[in-house]
C-alpha cells in the first residue's frame, strides 16, 4: 500500500512539474495521452488480464462521448450529470453485447469486435438526426470544478492526471483481488479455472464490461477537453492505437499502460521529421517489440529488477550456507 502511495505522488508530483513547465501544444498533447491512458488502463482488464482480444475499444469510448455531448447540448444538462448515464450506459451495452459475443475466442473475437467498431462507425457517421452525422456535435460545454472553468490546458490536466491516478489505483486494488486474480485464471487457462469454481462466463463479461466503463470515461473526458466529436474521433485504427500502447508499455501492467499511452501519443511529434515514412518506422517498431520485448517495456523492466535480485538472494544464501557449515561441532 506504501510503494502504490509512493508511486501515486511521484506520479502527480512529474505531471505537475511538467505542467507548469512545457509549451501549450505540449500541455495538449499530455492531455491526450491522460486521456489514452484512462482507456488503455481499462483495456488492460479486456486484454491483459482476462486475455480478450478486443479491436473495439474506441467504439465503447466513442459510446459514452456521444451520450455525454448529447444530454450537454441538447438536454442541457451538466457534463458531471451527464458522465454517469454516459459511463453506466456503455457498461451495461458492453455488458449485454458482450454475453454473446464472448463466446468467441482468439482471432474470432478479435475480428468480431472490430466489426463492431466499424458498425459503431456507420451507425454516428449516418444516423444523422442524433448524432450529426459526419459533421459531429459541437459546443459540448466545458467541466467546471467548484465554479472555476477548466478551460486552459493546465487546468485541464491537473484533473486528467488526478482522474488517472484514481482509476489506477482502483484497477490495482481490483488486481490484487480474487477478482483480479479470477481474470487472469480465465486468461492462462479457461479449463482450469472452470474446474476451480470460476465462472468464466461471468469473468469474461465483468472484464469486458469493466473496460468499456473506463473507455466511456476517457470518451467523457474527450468530449469535454476538445468540446467536439465526429465519427472520425472513434473508428477502429483507435481501437488498434490503443491496443499498440498497452503492447508497448506492456500487458498486464498499469504502469505499462499510462507508459505506453504517453510515448505512442508525443511519438508522431518526435518522429514528424520522417513525414510519411513514421508509418514505416512505426511498423517496424511494433515488429521489434514483439519479437525482443514480448511482454512491452514494464516487462522488460521488471525482469531485469529480478535478475539484479536474484545474485543478492544466491549471494545471501550462500553465506547463509557457509555460516551454519562454521557453527556445527
């Protein structure tokens, strides 16, 4: 509890500083990735715990951006108000799509939920009358906190970071529970799990579910930063981006999740030099990734803090070793 305290305060204290010191665009980009990193930390329950190929992240988060927008602008209610329909509706939608669609699995399950992204799509980009059509919904209103308008980009970002940092730390209190630990049961071996008492079923959805309500909040946090959504902002090459950040910050990780949500959004910036072909690069370093660093860069990182622990352990045991073969008669 200590170490995650710790973790949670070195965490806000970097955004701070970084807040109070980087340029405007820099300020936006950071709020974007804050915002990718709320999604991707809830894909992580899909994905990296329960092992559910999911390519339709973006659709759930595109969800509970239209229904916020939408009770903003024309119901006129309040985007706080607004959230919980938003957040509650898109886990239960994932929650009832998700019993029949959970029952595939592998690359079935991964090609149907990018279905359902596309469908996501053709669905806001014709339904005119409601959602716009590919003109959007625009003039979504601003948070406000204890009447202050966060309308800057810093102000903006303390509550992204302080929205971050909440959900991490619930996701790691779910981890560290017999739910958590169901999830990942269900990810090595559904045969077993279900042998043990689990039921998979349940698990399945509760972690389909689970991510969706946190790509619902990401998508009020969206609507409500940049105050417009199109069809565009949802579509499935998201739902792929956010798939490539938890890969590159690591699966299974929170940690690898905020990690690879930040380096994948501010990479095109450091890579705009190379033009079209970032592409090509971008490609090739997924490829890399994948072959020498299957489990991302939290993976890599901790399996080199267990070799380093590993000589001192082997180095104790054996003076353990020596000093008991010194004191027997």
């Amino acid at each position: 509890m200590a170490s995650r305290a710790l973790a949670l305060l070195a965490f806000l204290g970097v955004g701070f500083a970084l807040s109070m010191s980087v340029s405007e665009y820099s300020l936006r980009l950071l709020n974007l990735a804050a915002i990718s990193a709320v999604a991707v930390i809830g894909l992580n329950f899909a994905f990296g715990y329960a092992g559910l190929i999911s390519l339709g992240h973006a659709a759930f988060m595109g969800l509970g951006a239209y229904i916020l927008a939408l009770l903003t602008t024309r119901a006129g209610w309040s985007p706080w108000l607004a959230a919980a329909p938003a957040v509650l509706g898109t886990g239960l939608a994932a929650a009832l799509i998700g019993l029949p669609l959970l029952r595939l699995k592998g690359h079935y399950l991964a090609l149907a939920t990018l279905g359902l992204n596309v469908s996501f799509g053709i669905v806001a980009a014709n339904w005119i009358e409601v959602t716009g059509g590919t003109n959007g919904v625009a003039r979504i209103p601003g948070l406000a906190l204890f009447g202050h308008a966060l309308d800057g980009e810093r102000a903006f970002l303390w509550l992204a970071l302080a929205v971050v940092a909440i959900l991490a730390i619930l996701a790691s209190a779910l981890q560290r529970s017999r739910h958590g630990r169901a999830m990942m049961a269900v990810r090595d071996d559904e045969t077993a799990a279900a042998m043990s008492g689990v039921n998979v079923t349940a698990v399945k959805v509760a972690a389909f579910a689970l991510s969706a309500v946190y790509a619902a909040i990401a998508g009020c946090l969206f609507a409500a930063h940049v105050r417009f959504i199109s069809p565009d902002d949802f579509n499935f090459a998201h739902s792929i981006t956010f798939l490539s950040m938890l890969i590159v910050g690591g699966e299974g990780t929170i940690a690898g999740a905020i990690i690879g949500a930040a380096l994948l959004t501010f990479l095109p910036e450091w890579l705009r030099g190379l033009g079209e072909s970032y592409l090509a690069f971008f490609g090739l370093m997924m490829l890399a990734i994948l072959i020498f660093m299957p489990r991302g860069i939290m993976g890599l990182a901790l399996g080199l803090a267990a070799r380093r622990r590993r000589p001192a352990q082997s180095h104790t045991q054996a003076t353990s070793a020596v000093a008991g073969k010194a004191v027997r008669p």
